[in-house]
C-alpha cells in the first residue's frame, strides 16, 4: 500500500512538471519569431516616446514576463492581453497571471483613483495605467 501510494505521488509530480512544461512551451511559442532585444533596445524603440521613465518602465515589464515565463525582450507595447498575453486555457487560475489586475486594483483603491472606466487591452494600456498608480 505504501509503494502504491509513494508510485501516485510521484505520478502526479511528473504530470504536473510535464502541463507546466508545456504551458510554457506554448506561451514562449507566441514570441518565437521576434527578436529578443536587450532592454535598452526595446526601450528605445518601444517605450521611450510614451514612457519617460525608464527604470519604471523596466520594473513593470519584468513584472509582466515573470509571470508569463518569457523574456523582457519580446514583449512589445500593442501585445494584447487577449492574444499574446493571455494566459493558456486551463491554467488561467493556476498561473498567478490575474494578479497583475488584481495588484492593480489593490494600489488603485489605496491611491483612491477609479480605474473602472479604463480599459486595458494591450501591454500598452497596462503600463499608462500602472505608471498613473505609481
């Protein structure tokens, strides 16, 4: 009974490395064709003319790709939270991806600032509407 109970567990263990193995595989698949640029290449072409700080520019950024599981590079300002950002089916609970908006509503509600009109479809919209929280 023990062996039976010892071989589930590590059954389990490996299926669940194998489904987050491959949920990252899938996420990273979205951003195969694009260059992974340094941050200062990515700031400069993306981000400098609509974001003046760069340093929190960087830091929310770093926020986003750690829950996705991807680079900094490949992240772009129009990439939409409904196609490049979102998060695979199954796991959209599981991630921790959800408490992006859950954190900024948290900082919204301590800076008594109303955001519920704002819409937030792309990385872009993310990032004015965290720099406006800041």
């Amino acid at each position: 009974m023990k062996l039976l109970f010892i071989f589930l567990a590590i059954s389990v263990g490996i299926l669940f490395l194998w489904a987050t193995r491959s949920r990252k595989k899938k996420i990273r698949s979205r951003f195969i064709s694009r260059s992974n640029l340094s941050f200062e290449e990515l700031y400069k072409e993306y981000f400098l003319k609509d974001f003046p700080d760069k340093e929190l520019v960087r830091e929310l950024l770093e926020h986003v790709a750690s829950y996705l599981d991807i680079p900094v590079g490949v992240l772009r300002p129009n990439d939409s939270f409904n196609k490049e950002l979102k998060e695979e089916k199954g796991w959209e609970f599981d991630s921790g991806f959800d408490m992006l908006f859950i954190e900024m509503e948290e900082m919204a509600k301590k800076k008594d600032v109303d955001i519920e009109s704002i819409e937030i479809n792309t990385l872009k919209d993310y990032l004015k509407t965290m720099i406006l929280l800041y």
